[in-house]
C-alpha cells in the first residue's frame, strides 16, 4: 500500500513537472518595413538619403560629362599632337576616371558616405523599434517574434530557450 502511495506521488510529480516543460512556446510575426514606413522620422530620414544621393549622383554624373568632353576633345585634336603630348593627355583622363570611380566608391561602397549616414539617421530609429518590440514581447510573453517583411529573421527570443551554453559544454568535454 505505501509503495502504491509513493509510486502515485511520483507520477503525480513527473506529470506536474512534464507540464511545464511542454509549455507551448508563444510566436509573433512583425513586419519591420511596414512600421518603419508608419514612423514620420523615419520617413524624414529616407527622405534626407534620398536627397543627398540625388546630389552625390549629379555630382558624379557631371565629373563623368566632364572626362567625356575632355576624351572628345583629344579624340579631335590626336592626329595633331605628338606623342608625348597624346601619352600625357591619355593618362590625364585615365587619371581623371580613376578619380571618378575613386569619388564614386567613397559615397555608394559598402562602407561609404551615404551607408555611414544611413547609419547616423535610420539606426536610432530602428532600435527603438526593435526596443518596444522587445517589451512588447515580455508584456505579453511572446517567446519569438520574427520579421515577416525584411531579412532580420529573428527579432526577440526569450533567453529561456537560447541553448548556446549547452553546445558548448558539450563540445568542450
């Protein structure tokens, strides 16, 4: 009879515990772009991008202009040049072009003007997004939410179900 009473404790305990291990894990979809999009700063700030791109575009555009008058102009006056005279004027446009690309890779490379302002004026704005979807998702006990419109991916997880730690004990051993 005791060991009954002790077996049906046991059962008791391990299904209480089982149940809160199979908690269901709480799932959230946000589409980052949308909300953006919603923010007047953020507009305000896309629209700032675009302004100082449509210079810097018409900047380059005008340098490029520039070396194609200066290679037509060669072009007409090369049968009356010498040779040195053509060398030297060929390597004042190759240097000018290089120039160009050199002025153009400063403002629209990977780690450009334009991309170090787009990270002055639009970064702030996307961590206090990324802040309120934060407590938005403790408020109400999400345990993921994701980006359904951008290439965030994973926007919150609870720290609960980050199992990092785990790997790499288990790889240390």
């Amino acid at each position: 009879m005791n060991t009954i009473k002790i077996v049906l404790v046991f059962l008791s305990l391990t299904a209480l515990t089982s149940l809160n291990t199979l908690k269901a894990q709480r799932i959230a979809i946000v589409d980052i772009t949308r909300v953006l999009e919603q923010l007047p700063d953020y507009k305000e700030a896309q629209k700032q991008l675009d302004d100082i791109a449509a210079q810097w575009r018409q900047e380059i555009s005008i340098e490029y202009d520039q070396i194609k008058a200066m290679y037509n102009k060669y072009q007409a006056e090369q049968v009356l040049l010498t040779e040195d005279a053509r060398k030297q004027k060929e390597n004042e446009i190759t240097e000018r072009e290089k120039q160009a690309r050199e002025l153009q890779r400063e403002k629209f490379g990977p780690e450009g003007a334009l991309f170090r302002k787009r990270q002055d004026l639009v970064q702030p704005i996307q961590e206090r997004v990324y802040a309120s979807i934060k407590t938005y998702a403790e408020d109400r006990g999400f345990d993921f939410i994701f980006d359904k419109g951008g290439t965030s991916g994973l926007i919150f997880s609870n720290a609960e179900y980050d199992k990092t730690e785990d790997i790499i004990r288990a790889l240390s051993k």
